[in-house]
C-alpha cells in the first residue's frame, strides 16, 4: 500500500483506502478494525494523501505529506510523545522539530492534529508506508 492509495473526506474522520471505482463514485474502505466500505461521490471532497502538501517558507512552498511523515518517523518512529488532543503549543514545536520551514501563518493547529491522527493511524494500519525507501527495496527483492 502506497499513499496513493490512502484517501481523506473532508467533514469525515479517520482516513481510508481507496477500494475501487464505483459507478457513482469510488468505494472505500476505513483504515480501522471496523473496515467500513463507503462510496465517495462526487459531492465529496475526496484527497488522495500523495497529493497533499504542507505550506513551508522555503523558495518551493511547500512539502510533499510523504517527506513530512518520513521525517516523523526518522525523528519519533512509533512514539511521537505527544497526541492530536495535546495542547497548541506542544503541537507546534512538534511539527518545527520535523520542519523546522513550515509556514506558522498557513499551518494551523487544527492540520497539525489531522497530522498526528494519520501518523498514528498509517503507523498501525499501513506501517509500510513509513518505512525507509532501503527497507521498501529490500522487501521487493525477497
């Protein structure tokens, strides 16, 4: 499983995987034990996760979601220390220790809690996504 194929619904928690094409939308299923399968229409605000960035101050603007967690797990790997209900402060220096860039007036508390769900969430349903690209190679060759 690849970030391509984990989606978010805005007005909807937790995150989901993208099961297949539907005739009226596309049929996903909840990252969580209850595994419940939904079609998104095109009513909803569907993001696929590899399309989402964060605002930086850097030349280019922003970073890749996928370098972001990356570097959440380089720097925390499965204990972050804190969670999405910690208070403001701790959630910003938070996200400065894994990019120290990021755009303080364009980031908001509220996409640093959405930050920590989903790290939480793909570190227990998809760990593979956060694996290291040298552990992802030796995994295609066995």
């Amino acid at each position: 499983m690849t970030l391509d194929d984990i989606a978010t619904i805005s007005g909807k928690g937790g995150l989901f995987k993208v099961f297949k094409p539907a005739k009226s939308g596309v049929i996903l299923e909840s990252l969580d034990e209850a595994k419940t399968k939904i079609v998104a229409t095109a009513n909803n605000r569907l993001s696929i996760l590899s399309e989402i960035s964060i605002y930086t101050t850097t030349k280019e603007g922003t970073v890749p979601l996928a370098d972001v967690l990356k570097n959440i797990h380089a720097e925390y790997g499965a204990d972050l220390g804190l969670d999405a209900e910690a208070d403001a402060s701790e959630l910003k220096s938070f996200i400065k220790s894994v990019l120290p860039d990021y755009d303080e007036s364009r980031v908001y508390v509220s996409d640093i809690k959405k930050l920590v769900k989903w790290y939480s969430v793909l570190l227990k349903y998809a760990p593979e996504i956060l694996a290291p690209a040298e552990d992802k190679k030796e995994e295609e060759k066995a």
